[in-house]
C-alpha cells in the first residue's frame, strides 16, 4: 500500500483469532450482490482443518447457518468474530450470512462517482473480515475461487481473470478463476461499469479500468506498469505469477493504492494523467506503480508472517519503486525525492520520543492501522538502501532472488531476508539490521577538531533537545580534503588523524540514515566540494538544531543566506520547504526573509525549461502569493483564463486568486464544472489559503455538504496549516466535527496522520487547550499521531516563545 501522504480504525475489534489453530485450504465464495440495495448474501464454503472449535475473524455480518461436512453446527457470533462449535474438524463448512455495502473508506464499500458508483474493496490490514469470515491473517494463505452474482449491466473484477459469465434469473453470474495461494488482505473485488485499456506483454494483460470515460488517462500508468514488470521479471529471475494484473481507478479510496494481487487499486490522483497534470502528479503516478508492483512478488509472493514485520514489505517496495523510475527516467533524478520524500521524512518522526522501532510492535487492528507511516516506509527504504550501499547492489539482488525462491507462497520475517543477504554477499548483515531496526531513534553525529585529530561522537538526536546516550553500527564516509574515506563507527566516539585539514565534511551524498552536527567548523565544511545533496543534509539538519535549541534562529538565517542563490533543486526546495514551515508558525518574525528567498528564486528558475524547474516554479509561485500581496494580485489575475495556465502553474494561480480576490463563489464553481480530481484537489488547497475567517469557513463547510470526497475532505483540512489567519476557525471546525471525521476513516489510519500534521500547527498559541481536548476526547484509532503531534505542537510552541522572548 502506499499511504495518502496529506495524510481510523474501529474500536470494536479486538484482533485477530488465533491463526494457529486453523489451516485453511481454500475459500470458495458465492456472493449474491444486490447493487442498489447495497447489501450482500454470502455462501461460503471453507475447506481447513482446525484443532479445536473453528474461529473464524468476521466482522459486520449476519451469519444465518454454519454447516460443517453436511451437519448443521451451533455457533456463536460476537461483534469480530464467529466461532463455530465443531470440535476438532476437517472438511468442509458451509457459512450462509449476509453483509450491507456501507459508505465507508474500508472493507467492501461504497465509491460514489457523478451520481452513481462502484462496489470495491480494500482490505489491507484488518479488513477482509467485513465481506466473508475468513482467518484474517496474513500467514494464513489459501486459495480463494470466488463467483458473485451481478446486475446484467455491471462489470466484476477481481484477483484473476474470468473463468465463465452465464445468465441466472436474469442476472449476471461471473466465475473467477482460482487463485494462488495468499493472505487474506490480498483478495479484491469491484463491482460497477468499468472501461478499460489494454496492452498485452509476454503473457501478461496489463489492463487499465476506471469508470467510465477515465481508463483513457492510464496510457502513462499503463506504459510505466509494461516497464515496470519487465523490470521485476529480470530482476527478481521470477515470472510474475498471474495471466493478468488490473490498475483500477478507485473514485474513492483512502491510501494512494493498494496492491492487492492482480487487481491493484489506486486512488485516481495515483493513477490518471491528462494534459492538465502536473509534473508532481506524472512522477506521483510512476512511483505508486512501480511501488505497487514490485509488491506483487514482495508482499504478494512472499508476506510477512505478521503486521510487525509490515515495513518489510513497504520498505523494500518504497526502494524498487525508486530503482524503477530512475530506471525508466534516469533525467527525473529521482533520488534526489527519495532523500526529501523518505530519508528526511522518516527522520522528522523519528527525532520524537514518540517515534517507534522499525519493527513496530502491533498487536490489534488498531495498532496496524496506525503503522503505515514515514517509520514503516521511509526509514526502512533508507536502511535498506544503506546495506545495499555497504553489501553491493549485485549481492544484494542476489540475496532478494533467493530469499523469493526459498519462501514462494509462503512467509517469512525480517530475518529470513538478513540470512539470505547474508549468504549472498559472504557478509554479517543480521547484526548491523537488527540494530538499526530493533532500537526508535537515529543518531547525529558531532564532528569537531582538537589538535589536529577529527573528534566524532554519536548520541540519539531528539527535537526535545534532551541528550541520551545511544550507540548504533554507523557506516560513516568522511571528506577531508577531498578524499573520501570510509568507517564503521559503533562506539560512542572516534579520533580519525588528519593532518592539516583544509576541508571536511560528512555523510558523503546523505546516504546514511544520521545527522551532523558540526562545531566551529563551518568554513571547512563549505570550503569542502558539496554536492546538492550535501547542500541540503547541511541545511536540513540545521532546521532540526533549531527547534532542538542547538542553533539560534540568528545562525539558522545566516545559514539560509548561503542559499540565496541556490541552482539546484533539492537544497533550494529544502530552503523553501522550511521558510513556509516558519511562516506557518512564526509568521511575521520569517515574512521578509521568506519573501526575499522566494522572490529571488523565482528569478532564477525563469530561464530554467526543465520539468523538475517548471515545477518548482510553480512550487515557489504558491509560496510566495501567501506572503506577498502584490505578487499574489498579479498571479491571481490570471484565474480568469485558468484553463490556459501551465499544468504547473495552475495550483498557484488559484491560491494567487483566493489570497488577493477572496471569492468563494468563483473557486467553488470552478471545482463544481472540473472532473478531474488533480484540478479539484488543486482547488480546494486553494480555499484552505483564505485570509479571512469567514470565507474559511464556508470552505471546510463544504467538506460537510457530500460535495468533496472523502478521500479529499483531509487534505484540505491538512492545508490549512500553512495558513496562520486559518489556525482558530480550521481548530474550532476539527473539535467541532471529530465525531463525523472518526466515522468517515474508521477502519483506515488516516485521522491518526491528519492529526499528527494538524496538531503542532493549529495548536500553536493553545496547548493547553488542545492537550486538555484530547484528554477528555480519547480517539484510540488516532493515538499514535495525536501523540506525536502534542509532542511536536510541544517542540514548536517553545520555539515560539524562544522567539518572542527576544532570544
Ligand atoms: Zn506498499
């Protein structure tokens, strides 16, 4: 899966049935599908065998009869579970029960689109459960031989590809064929009128579906996903293991895609390009496809034995996914938006004292929901990236092979894959991994000179500003004068000789997962050659020992002035990320320094043609209309021929127009007349950009009225943020409207991600408040991020009033 970065789980179940107990053959499901009832008749026939009375995970339904080998059997059905009483059993049972399709973002659910919709499906974690009682756990894999039957008018897809339609009492009756062996979490559905585009490669269909008008869009995903799979093929010397493998639109859907084996699902922003994408959108849609398909053997193929080992899969996905996009678009440079999207990101979260291990411990649904996060993804993809660095990409590759061909069907965990790289590469990886993965935190490194000799220290690095002591295995690489050299630090301090050092600096090109803090040694350090990617590690790590209260606000901005006149992308976006992220909390104290950043830069980017530059243009564009009133009447003046603006452009404008134009009427038609959801997500940012109380309002309004998406209504909600004039009313309307937020993500982990964005931001000026908020209203699906956003709310108020205090 891939989270929704702008980014509930219920609170009735408990976790899953004990799934040792129970060894499940195959499922064969009949489903009788009454489209505009919304509801469903399930005829289940499980073959398995179980020690003792069988307890099956089942959530939502109505079972009527449990039929075991031919006997009819007593049962008891609690709020997640069936238990059947049969004893000892083997063979066959027989469920009937019924289930309602609700308007939900989890399990099988409703996706409404202009005024009608699709049935679909997502039941990654802990979902399964909600359409058929099943052992919903991913070590428990089975084949499954599904039949629904259908209105005449609607299409079905599913895993496979169909084995017969015939017609039954004047409905449609569709047989899938049977599937391989996997985990529960894997199974799809969707049900509604589909269109489709197709290629065909090797033996494979790759086949685009989205309601209809819209597969049209899924040329580019479709050319990624042919590249992408011949990719994989090669290089995990495994065929891939269906005759077909859907990407279908999902109208509405709460993560960006979800990998489900043969039909995997992706959100339409994650899928769709036209020609008023964005740039930002097309590398979106190329890295959630190739990320989802490299989870078809890694995940699919072969699954972690439980939710703990998750990262697993999403790390080593998040890392191919890269690998195949600068594979297909090597002058994309996409490593430079590995280091911002997933290095950096991780490392944010994981500067808090409420960050959590790698190898999270998760015991309830609750718990797994809340773990698709920078941690899981993003710390992973950069550890494992580390121990290719450091084992080499071909022993590396050869490991992954193994590890695909030993556990095929089957599950493994983390260490299984230690031991295969380990074989391959003659080289101790279990020790080193276990340690990055097994201990919350990363470290920083302090680099300083004494008489000649280098000093380097390692400690955990928190935002706090507390120090704790901490050693992690770091594969260091040193500059000193222009020669690399490499080293293994794994106590708590080192002295590297050097003589007559002229210039130094550390973390060659960021590859490894630590900061630096450098003290008095800055002219080394910028006398040094710095890539663009150092450039950043430097000015990235500087804004964490700002909030850390290592550096004064006064060094951070001499720092920021060295970048004035920046030509690369990724120091300049780091630059620009930063002065947004002050101005939302330190408003008028960072607005001219802001303005003169994102002026100037502008200036440079005008001669640039490159994608990556247009982007960014539009980047800095957006930026500087929150801060600059002139500039925002000027660009804002153009939204009255909005549909000729540059696809890059666009969402600028538009928040140009609401700043210095202020009409609510005018964004708001324009989202009514646009049917594409990239434009509309682009307007609605807009709306969140307001200045004045009232005209938010009648925004986040609007995410009440049914007219914006679910999936949508967060983001929005999430934008307000970067405007301080939103804080009080985007505040009042979150507590006003828990209650209805928790309903629309229950059984996804979206609130706990809204929440951790919105938290530190909007609760500036009133942590009292908000702490008292949350301890009165418990929101246990949420507890992660609410934690974590107090935490960081904590982080950022001291700098406040560090601030106002003159310091
Ligand atoms: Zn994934």
């Amino acid at each position: 899966m891939i989270a929704e970065r702008s980014g509930h789980a219920s609170a009735g179940i408990r976790g899953a049935v004990d799934s040792r107990a129970t060894d499940v053959e195959q499922y064969d499901l009949f489903l009788d599908v009454f489209f505009g009832e919304l509801r469903f008749d399930g005829k289940l026939v499980i073959t398995l065998e179980s020690k003792d009375d069988i307890a099956l995970d089942s959530q939502g339904l109505r079972v009527s009869s449990a039929v075991g080998n031919g006997r009819a059997l007593r049962f008891n059905q609690r709020d997640d579970s069936l238990v059947v009483e049969s004893g000892p059993f083997k063979g066959k049972l027989e469920v009937q029960y019924s289930g309602a399709i609700p308007d939900s973002l989890a399990g099988i659910y409703k996706a409404p689109y202009d005024s009608t919709y699709i049935i679909t499906t997502d039941f990654e974690a802990a979902n399964a459960r909600r359409m058929l009682p099943c052992v919903d756990h991913p070590q428990c894999k089975a084949e499954f031989k599904l039949t629904v039957r259908i209105d005449k008018n609607l299409d079905a897809i599913s895993n496979t590809p169909i084995e017969s339609v015939k017609t039954e009492d004047g409905k449609k009756v569709v047989s899938f064929q049977r599937t391989p062996r996997m985990s529960t979490y894997l199974l799809y559905l969707g049900i509604g009128r589909f269109d489709e585009i197709k290629q065909r490669i090797d033996n494979i269909d790759v086949i685009v579906a989205g309601t209809p008008g819209k597969a049209r869009n899924g040329e580019f995903a479709l050319e990624v996903a042919k590249k992408s799979l011949e990719f994989y093929e090669s290089y995990f010397g495994t065929p891939f293991m269906l005759p077909k493998v859907h990407l279908i639109g999902v109208p509405e859907f709460s993560a960006s895609a979800m990998e489900n084996w043969g039909a995997v699902t992706f959100r339409e922003t994650s899928l769709y390009v036209d020609e008023n994408s964005s740039f930002s959108t097309k590398k979106g849609v190329a890295g959630t496809v190739s990320h989802e398909l490299a989870h078809q053997w890694f995940g699919n193929l072969v699954t972690m034995k439980w939710w703990n080992d998750l990262w697993l899969n999403e790390s080593y996905a998040t890392l191919m996914g890269y690998k195949v996009v600068d594979t297909i678009f090597p002058e994309w440079n996409v490593w430079q938006d590995f280091l911002i999207d997933e290095t950096s990101s991780a490392m944010n979260m994981d500067s808090l004292r409420s960050t959590h291990a790698i190898e999270a411990d998760v015991k309830s649904p609750d718990d797994i929901q809340q773990i698709f996060d920078a941690i899981t993804y993003g710390k992973g993809a950069s550890i494992l990236r580390m121990i290719e660095a450091y084992i080499g990409s071909d022993e590396f590759r050869k490991g992954v092979q193994s590890f695909l061909e030993r556990y095929r069907f089957s599950n493994a965990s983390g260490v299984d894959l230690w031991n295969s790289l380990s074989e391959c590469s003659g080289r101790e990886v279990a020790k080193t991994m276990t340690e990055w993965i097994s201990k919350p935190g990363h470290p920083v490194v302090t680099a300083m000179i004494d008489q000649g000799r280098i000093m380097l220290r390692q400690e955990r690095f928190l935002l706090s500003g507390e120090h704790e002591k901490a050693i992690w295995p770091i594969p260091i690489t040193l500059s000193i004068n222009g020669q690399l050299k490499r080293l293994l630090l794994d106590k708590e301090e080192e002295i590297v000789n050097a003589e007559n050092v002229k210039s130094l600096h550390l973390n060659a090109d960021r590859t490894g997962f630590y900061r630096v803090h450098y003290q008095g040694l800055d002219e080394l350090v910028w006398e040094s050659k710095l890539s663009a990617s150092d450039r950043y590690g430097i000015v990235f790590d500087a804004m964490a020992f700002l909030l850390a209260g290592r550096t004064s606000l006064t060094d951070y901005l001499m720092l920021v002035k060295r970048y004035s006149n920046e030509q690369d992308y990724l120091p300049a976006r780091e630059v620009s990320d930063q002065l947004a992220f002050l101005y939302s909390i330190l408003e008028s104290r960072i607005i001219d320094v802001s303005r003169d950043f994102h002026r100037s830069h502008l200036a440079l980017l005008e001669s640039k043609v490159d994608e990556t530059s247009s982007m960014m243009r539009g980047i800095i564009a957006a930026r500087l209309a929150m801060i600059d009133d002139d500039y925002a009447a000027e660009l804002g003046s153009r939204f009255s021929d909005y549909e000729n603006v540059e696809a890059d452009m666009k969402g600028a404008v538009a928040i140009g127009y609401a700043r210095a134009y202020g009409s609510f009427e005018a964004i708001a038609k324009k989202y009514r007349e646009s049917t594409s959801d990239e434009e509309k997500v682009r307007l609605l940012v807009s709306m969140a950009t307001f200045e004045e109380p009232r005209l938010l309002s009648q925004s986040l309004e609007l995410a009440r009225t049914g007219e914006i998406k679910r999936q949508d209504q967060m983001t929005m909600i999430a934008a307000t943020t970067r405007n301080p004039s939103a804080r009080d009313t985007a505040w009042a309307w979150i507590k006003l409207n828990m209650p209805y937020l928790r309903e629309v993500y229950e059984g996804t982990g979206e609130l706990s991600l809204l929440l951790q964005s919105c938290v530190p931001i909007l609760g500036i000026g009133r942590v009292k408040e908000v702490e008292r908020y949350f301890e009165e209203n418990k929101i246990p699906e949420a507890q992660n991020g609410i934690k974590a956003g107090l935490e960081k709310l904590g982080i950022y108020q001291r700098l406040v009033d560090s601030i106002s205090d003159g310091k």
